[in-house]
C-alpha cells in the first residue's frame, strides 16, 4: 500500500481517517439525531470538564453527581443548582459554566429550528395551493449560514444586554466589579438559563425596576425564537409601504405572550399585593409582578422566596412554567403556540367552526394533532416524574410537600429553574431523575414531534372503518 | 265564552291550563335542557325540603348554605359532607337523603343516556356506509321506555346489592339493624354516591373483603352505564353461536376500565405496602388496593383517612378522580373512553397511523376533537377552581395545604365525595365555590358536548386558507 510522505504538522493518516469517519457518521445521522446527539455529547463533555479543569472551586470538587447535575443544568439552561454558582465557583469555573450555557442556548436555538425547517414540507400542506409555508424567508438558507445568523443574533442581543445593565450596575458596584456580573446575567437571560452570580438570584434587584425590566427584554427576546425574530427584524426593516403581512406563527406567538406576561402579572398582584409585594412602592410592586408573570417562562431567575409565597402564586408558577416560550427558542416547556391551539381548539368547537382558526386562517389538524400527543406525553413525564420524586423521597424519608415536589419536577422537565428549596436536598438517587427530565424535557417534545413527523409521512394506505364512541 | 260543566273532583280549568303550559314547555325544551334543568330543579327541592321537612334533625337544623350544599352533594351523588350524615340525621333524614340520591342516580343515567342518543345522527358518521351507530339495539327506543328500563335495572343492581351486603353484615349486626345500612349502602354504591350511615363512612369493613367485593362491584356496575350493561345483558342473554362482536365503545369502556383498576390498585399496592396497608394481611392488603383504585372513580367511600397516606396515594387518586367513569353513568369525571382517546391517539401517532384506531375500528375525528375540548374546558374549571378556593383561604386566613385543596376541588368537580379533611372546615364562600362545582361537574361536561354537537351541525359553508404553525 502506498502512504503519502508524512508532511510535518500535517495530521497521520490514521486521524485522518478517524476524522473521515466521524464526517460520514455526521452527514448519515438525522437532523433529530444530531439535536440529540449534540446536547448529549455536551452534557458528557462539560461533566468531564467540570471534573478534571484546575482551578474551578473555591471548596472540594464536586462529585460525579453533582458534576453531572450541574453540566445537565447549564447545558439544558435549566439553572437548577445543587452548589451556590456564587460562593462554590470561581471566576474559572463561573467562565466554563458560560461556556456550557451559551453553547446550550445557541445550540437550542440553531438545532431545533433545523428540525423545524426539516418538517417544512408536511403531505397536508403541500396538497394545499394556498398554503403559506412558516417564514418564506427562510426557507433556502442552508444549515452553515442558519447557525451563522443564530450566533450574530444571539451575540447581539447579549452584548446590548450586558451594556445596559453594565450602565446599571456601575454606580452601585463600579467600573470593574460590574463587568462580569453584567456578562454573566446577559447571556444567562437571553438563553432563559437562569444561573446567577449572586447567592440570593435577584432578590436584591427587587427594587430596581430598570435591571428587572432589562433581564425581562433578554428572557422575551430568547424566548421569542430564532424563527420570529428573524421575521420581524426584516418586517420592521422594510419601508412601511413594502411591509407584507406577519406569518401565523409570528402573529400567534406575539399574542399568546403577551396575553400570557399581561394576565399572568395582573393575577400575580391579586395575590401578591397584600403579601409577598407588600412592602415594595407601587411601582415595584407592578414591575416585580411583570417579572414573575416572565420568569417562570422559562429563565428561573427569583426575585423572591418562593416558598414563603402564597399557594395560588406557587400554583401559577407552575402553570406557567409548563407553557414555557416559543419553539425553536432558548426557552424549554409545553410552548405557547401549543397552548394556544388547544385554548382555539375549545373555542372554536363553542363557536360552530369545524377547523381550529386564527387571524383568518386555519390551522392543519395535523398540527392540533401534534399539540395534543405533545400534552399528553409531557402530561404523562411529568406525572410519572413526581412519583418517581415522591417514591424516591419515601424510601429515603425525605418527605417534602406535595406543591414542592410537583414545583421541582415541573421546573426540571420545562427547564425553568425555579425552586421551593428542594433541589439542595435531593439524593443522589433523585438528582439523577431531575437530570433525566432536565434533558428529555430540553430534548424530548421538539425531537419527539420530529420523529412523529418524520414517520406520518409513510401513512398507512388503509383505513379502518368508523365506529363512534360517547365521551364524557 | 262557554264554560265545561264542572265534574268533582276534576282539575279547575285554570290548573288544567298551567298543566298545558308547563307540557308544552317541557316538550319545546331541548334534551340537554331538561337534563340541566332537572338538576337544578331537584336541588332546589332538595334544599327546601331539607329546611322545611320535620324531624330529620337529631341536632339544630341546617342553614341555607349547608342544606343547598348536602342537597347539591346527594342529588349530583358526589359525597362530600358538611355535617356528618350518621349523627346528624335521622332515620327520616337519612331516607330523605337517600330518595335525593336515587333521584340524581337514576335521573343522571336516563337523562344522559337521552342526550347521548339524541347525538345519534353525526354528519360524519351519516355519510359513513359502514358506520356502525352506538348501540343499534337502543336506537329506536322512546325516551319513555328508556327510563323505565334505567329504573328496572337499578332495582335489580341495588336489590340484588343490599340482599348480599344483609346476608355478611347480620352476624355483625342482627336481623333488623343490617337492613337499612343494606339498603343504604347498596343504592350509594351504586349510584356512586359516596354516603354512608357511618361516621368513619367503610373504614371499619377494611378488613372485611366480602364486603368491600359486594361495594366495589356496584360501584363499577353503577360506572359503566345503561348503554353498555344494557348491551353486555343482551350478549350474554343470546345463545354463544348467535352473539355478534361488542360496539366499539362497550369494548373500549370494559379494557379501560379493566387496565385503571388493575395498574392503580398495584401502584396503590407499591405506595402503601409498608405504609398505610402495613396493619393488614396479605389478602387484606390487596382487597383494599383494588378498593382504593375503584372508589374514587368517583364512588368516594373511604377505608382508609386520605389525610394520612402518602403523598403518592393522594396523588394517584386525584388522577384517578379526574378520570371518573363511563359516560351515560352514575359516576362523574373526564371519562374513561376520553382518556382512552387521548391516549390512542399519542400512541397512534407514534406507530404512524393518521387515524385513531382501537379494535380495527378507527374514531371519528369529531369524537377525539371532543375528547380534547373536555379536557381543555374541564382542566381549565378545575385550576379555576384551585385558585378561587386558594384565594378565599387567604382571604380569611383559612391556609390547607396546596395537596389538600386540589384534592378537594378535583373531588367536588369529579362528584367523587372524597376529601383530605378540608370539606367541614369551608368557609360559607367556599361552601358556594364547591356546590358551583359539584353542579357544573355533574351536567356540564355532558351537556356541555351536546352543545358543542348540536352547534357543530350548523357547519359554515366556507373555510380560511391553511397556514401552519410551530408547536413544541
Ligand atoms: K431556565
Ligand atoms: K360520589
């Protein structure tokens, strides 16, 4: 066999070949597979990291577990932690805890909306003339430049974040100390990460309505998803008179989080007014209401104490952690549009229309399809992961309120974050399915719905005879 | 004008007009108005029969709040109580209690089984050949001979029911004490309703099995419905070359209702074995799983305090109260054909079918759109109602645990009866909250798929383009 001369830093051949493989492995994998795949390989990777960087603790290293727990958390922007990020890392090991987040969210971002794009051309739509395919403008880009567009955009929002909160923070912290604060809570925000550099989250901000409103944009922004955002960056580009109109998905989106931020905050003051918020000024108490209506969705920054808080607002938390953002976003949960489909669904069966509608336009029933198998397997995870919590917490005597419990598995499956304080107890037997819903929570819903896509498309040529059923 | 010579003892024509008015009333009315009406207006009876009625009081008489609460709560067969119904009532009280019972049993079972029908004819299952209507051997029975046959066969059930209860229990209690605990005992069971002439409702028949056998099987003979035993007697009536297959829906009632019983009874097994089970024998322990898995669907009778158990059995046994019965039934709930639908139609999807199928048969889209409805409009009343009963709490600084007042809410919803303790504690508000829903939980979910079917009929001429949308 002839070899080629070794030239002097170029790699062996064996690498070579080894490099070869791995391409040939990448290009045959699917685009659900590689959304997976990646997430996986990151979790593996940032747990080693976690173990064998020099230089990350200012206390003992951390176990296996937790090393694993934490690299879940940061990769899958959950931010429920075990260790305090403030006290029990460096600067180093806050820097690595960045990276996993940051590589996270971007990955989050450009990998679902690749599964999203894959789904484009649905039999049902294709058959339809006057279909209008989800953001036109789109739809050529080839994977290379998408992730390119996803990381110029990320970057911008975060660097604008920091800056505005670094203008913030100067005067209270001054001019060097509020550098690394200020990075950190603008990347951590805009990927709905969570993590903080300070013990208590952003209890201490409660009464500073302008970072709260800061952090609120970059928890939107991220949550909005690459697909919207990109859309009306060139909607509001375009000259007034140019302007075609917003997609479905753009419109529904908008609406559902807003009407999601406004009635969520409103109900948050009822409860709220006279209790937790009742020592803040008006203004506050209208701010920090806004940013417990936005944080459950799903960035997991506190600013108060949820276990001192009443039940219904506990309640409400997880309501709306379990709706979470949008697709394709930074953000984890149920997702608004599903929500939305469902909410229409039931309306438009009171109102006589056969088909789900919205902004005068009809909605595929297999989409409403796709929404209800997405609720009834999340429904089902969630569930079995509070008895799995709460048998766990029974055979090792850690009884822990039900509303804490169902508080914790429902913020690790939407990778929300938030906690009535039971996440520091956890056993290790726990943990690991907290890091398991945390990672088919991150993963599961987007690609599951990829996989159900993927195999509707080989429909089965027969079809059983009606025969009806009473439903309730 | 000339008058009819007066006969005595005949109707004053002025009566006989009333008497046509309200004919003519009832017969312009709509099956699911009659249904909803004659709720209402047996609880109104109820109430003032149980304020005006002498001697059913061994103590002070009710108030108004608590009579319209005991009288909604028998007459919906849900179960929960104010006062205790063995210490507070009579002999006579307790039958008043129990015609109430009977009443809201047979009425719900008749009156349900009418709207049902009355669904008969659906557009997509007329242009359907090979459809097969629910029942065929029930499609041309008139409303009258209907209930008439509903009432024959509660007798029978409950006849049969108190007759084998009489014979265990007189050892115990003697010849003439068994007969009306017999009685008693038999019609709650089955009409699901949940009361009992003891004040620790079953708990001392814990470790009888024969007992708790008898009460399980006229809970679930009470919760398939007339359409389905009406069909099961006819099949087992016919020589065995003679009987054609099941409808769809009996088959699909029977598996469900088989596969909750048998998986909830092993979890509550698993739960509870050395926990709240741990006094009993083997055989004890089982009996009372398969009783734990049977009553709150949506029986309500407790061998055991719900207050003590672990927070897993609390929390399978709000899922099971969700889930309820079959619909035509005595017992309340989502129903167990729709969670079976929601079900096959996450697993279909899975396995690539387009449609949702059971048994070779697939189910109209409009049933599952329906299904989904439910749970969307009974999801929606249930967090309502957690938050309405959560706010009152804090408002009159009456806090229960958030486990406790869901569990309270899902069991008035579900006219299940049971209860963490809460029930006797209700301020006169919530009082009014819980009979809201026990009423709105007993007619609505039914009525209100009459409603949507009937509308759906109406369909608009024109449909809006597609346009699809992003879900999770
Ligand atoms: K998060
Ligand atoms: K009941």
């Amino acid at each position: 066999m002839f070899s080629r001369p070794r030239i002097p830093g170029a790699k062996p051949p064996r690498f070579q070949g080894f490099l070869r493989g791995i391409r040939r492995l990448w290009s045959s994998l699917k685009n659900t597979e590689v959304f997976v795949g990646s997430f996986a390989l990151l979790i593996v990777l940032g747990t080693i990291g976690l173990k064998v960087l020099p230089g990350i603790y200012k206390e003992a290293p951390l176990g296996w577990t937790d090393a694993a727990f934490t690299a879940t958390s940061a990769v899958c922007v959950t931010g429920l932690i075990v260790v305090d990020t403030a006290t029990y890392f460096t600067f180093q090991g806050q820097l690595f805890l960045l990276l996993l987040i940051q590589l996270g969210g971007i990955g989050m971002m450009s990998l679902a909306t690749l599964v999203i794009m894959a789904l484009g051309g649905r039999p049902s739509l294709r058959s339809e003339a006057a279909a209008t395919v989800i953001n036109p403008g789109l739809s050529e880009i080839t994977p290379r430049k998408l992730v390119l567009a996803v990381i110029r955009f990320t970057f911008a929002f975060e660097s604008i974040g920091a800056l505005l909160l670094y203008i913030l923070w100067v005067p209270k912290m001054g001019w060097r100390e509020a550098i690394w604060p200020a990075i950190f809570h603008s990347v951590s925000a805009f990927c709905n990460a969570g993590f903080s550099t300070y013990s208590d989250s952003l209890v201490q901000f409660s009464e500073s309505p302008a970072t709260l409103l800061v952090i609120s944009c970059l928890i939107i922004s991220g949550g909005l998803g690459f697909v919207v955002m990109e859309e009306l960056i060139r909607y509001f580009q375009k000259p007034k008179h140019k302007r075609r109109t917003l997609s479905l998905h753009t419109k529904l989106v908008l609406w559902s989080t807003m009407l999601l931020i406004f009635v969520g905050a409103s109900l948050f003051l009822l409860f709220e007014w006279n209790e937790g918020l009742n020592k803040l000024s008006v203004t506050d108490r209208i701010v920090n209401a806004l940013f417990l209506s936005i944080t459950p969705r799903t960035a997991g920054f506190n600013t108060v104490d949820y276990a001192s808080m009443t039940t219904s607002t506990n309640f409400l938390t997880i309501l709306l952690m379990t709706v979470g953002g949008a697709p394709g976003s930074t953000a984890g949960g149920f997702k608004v549009t599903s929500l939305a489909i469902l909410v229409l669904l039931a309306s438009s069966r009171l109102r006589a229309r056969q088909s789900v509608t919205f902004a005068e336009r009809s909605i595929p029933d297999e989409t409403v399809q796709r929404a209800v198998g997405l609720l009834v397997v999340g429904g089902g995870i969630i569930v079995f992961g509070i008895f799995l919590l709460a048998g766990i917490g029974d055979l090792f005597g850690q009884h822990e309120l039900f509303l804490v419990e169902a508080f914790e598995v429902v913020s690790a499956f939407n990778t929300v974050g938030l906690s009535m304080g039971a996440t520091s107890h956890l056993s290790v037997q726990a943990c690991w399915v907290v890091i398991f819903l945390m990672f088919i929570g991150r993963v599961g819903p987007l690609s599951l719905a990829a996989v159900l896509q993927v195999r509707f498309a080989q429909r089965g040529t027969f079809r059983y005879a009606h025969e009806d059923v009473i439903v309730g």
